[in-house]
C-alpha cells in the first residue's frame, strides 16, 4: 500500500507574500509629510508628490501621511496586501 499523504518535510511551502503594513503605517504616523511610507510601498511618484505638498504647507500637508498610517493600521494584513501592495492603490 502507497501512502499518498506527502510528507512535511518535502512539501514545499507556500510562497510568503510580504506585507509591509506595520512598516508603512507606523512611518505614515511619524514621518507621514515626508512621504515615506510611500516610498516604502514602491510608490515613488506619489512619495515625491507628498514631500513637496509638505514643503509648500510648511508641514500642513503631513496630515495626509497621519491618515494613511491610520488606515494602514486599521486594515487586516489581507486587505492592506491585496489594496495596496497587490491593487497599487497610491491615496487613501
């Protein structure tokens, strides 16, 4: 009799997706007029556009940044993966 069930050791494990929610969200709430957070999910335009925004509000425009932290961090891992790290959704 063949057994069928394959073993732990020799199944390959599902690709790991990487979720830079934390990363990105505790950035936004720090440095969110910096733009870094969205340089850290690989939206460099956006992330440029944040910093001048900062630079002509004299800081004003950081708000945008404290937001998104603050909806990064209330998503779960599947949601924020999927809207925007999978979806490339730039703005809130």
């Amino acid at each position: 009799m063949e057994n069928t069930k394959p073993e732990a050791w020799n199944t390959p494990a599902a690709p790991r997706q990487e979720n830079k929610k934390v990363l990105a969200g505790v950035l936004a709430l720090i440095f969110g007029y910096l733009g870094i957070h969205k340089f850290i999910l690989g939206y460099t335009q956006e992330g440029i556009i944040q910093l001048v925004i900062s630079i002509v509000t004299c800081g004003l425009g950081g708000i945008i940044g404290f937001i998104e932290g603050i909806i990064y961090l209330t998503k779960s891992d599947e949601d924020f993966y999927q809207t925007y790290q999978v979806g490339k959704k730039p703005w809130f």
